[in-house]
C-alpha cells in the first residue's frame, strides 16, 4: 500500500513537474512575443521619423526651388 501510495505521489510530482516546465515555455514565448513586437514598434517609429524628416527636406527644397 506505501509503495502504490508512494508511486501514485512520485507520478503526480512528475506531471506537476511537466506542466511547470510547459507554463514556463509559454511565458517564454509570450514574452518572446511581446519583445519582438516591441522591437518592430521602435522599427516603425524610426522609420515614420526619418520619412517625416525626409519630407520636410524635400518640401524645404521645393520651396526654395521656387523662389
């Protein structure tokens, strides 16, 4: 009875065990996520910067081209 009550315990560990490690990989992922997203924002944000910058060079241009 000890042996099946402490064979039914260590297999309940185990599967605790496993579903811990498998929580912890999708955190993982989540945060890998939300980083990689975080990295594409700042990627657009600079991008929008330097084609607003560029505009305004352009635009600037433009003018003094005309007077």
């Amino acid at each position: 009875m000890r042996q099946f009550f402490w064979g039914n315990f260590r297999n309940f560990e185990n599967r605790v065990k496993n579903i811990a490690v498998f929580r912890q990989a999708q955190h993982d992922d989540v945060f890998n996520s939300f980083h990689q997203l975080f990295i594409i924002k700042n990627e657009i944000k600079k991008n929008v910067i330097l084609s607003i910058r560029l505009l305004a060079d352009v635009s600037k241009d433009a003018y003094s081209f005309q007077l």
